[in-house]
C-alpha cells in the first residue's frame, strides 16, 4: 500500500513521460508543418501537473525535519 508522498511521487514520474511524449510530439509536427493549436499547447497540462508536484516534493523534507523536530521537544 502506497502512502501519499509516494503516490506523489510516482505520478509525478509518469507526468514526466506525459510531458516529455508531448514536447516531442510537439517537435514532429512542427517539423511536418504547421501544427494544430491543440498539440502546441498539450505540453501545458502536464507541465502544470509537474509544477505542484514537484513543489509538494521539494517543500517535503523541510516539513519533515519541522514535524520531527516538534516531536521530539513535546514531553513524553
């Protein structure tokens, strides 16, 4: 059973490969000619999925640290 940083963490893998497909997808029709708006801007979606994640993942261990330390100075 997944907790859920490790949920976030995982979704945030697979938003990467979301991401990354796009961008390319992105780059090929670009190349083939002028691509549709839809495909110009569905990098935008994951990118912001990414973006809260990736906010949630970095703000982690700081929130980590504060809540260990508090536990530690309440009395037993």
């Amino acid at each position: 059973m997944m907790n859920w940083s490790q949920a976030i963490r995982q979704t945030h893998r697979w938003l990467s490969i979301v991401f990354t497909v796009t961008v390319i997808a992105n780059f090929v029709a670009m190349a083939l000619g002028t691509p549709p708006m839809w495909l110009v801007y569905s990098p935008l979606a994951p990118l912001f999925l990414l973006l809260f994640s990736g906010l949630y993942m970095f703000v982690l261990p700081y929130t980590a640290n504060g809540r260990a330390a508090r536990t530690r100075k309440e009395p037993a």
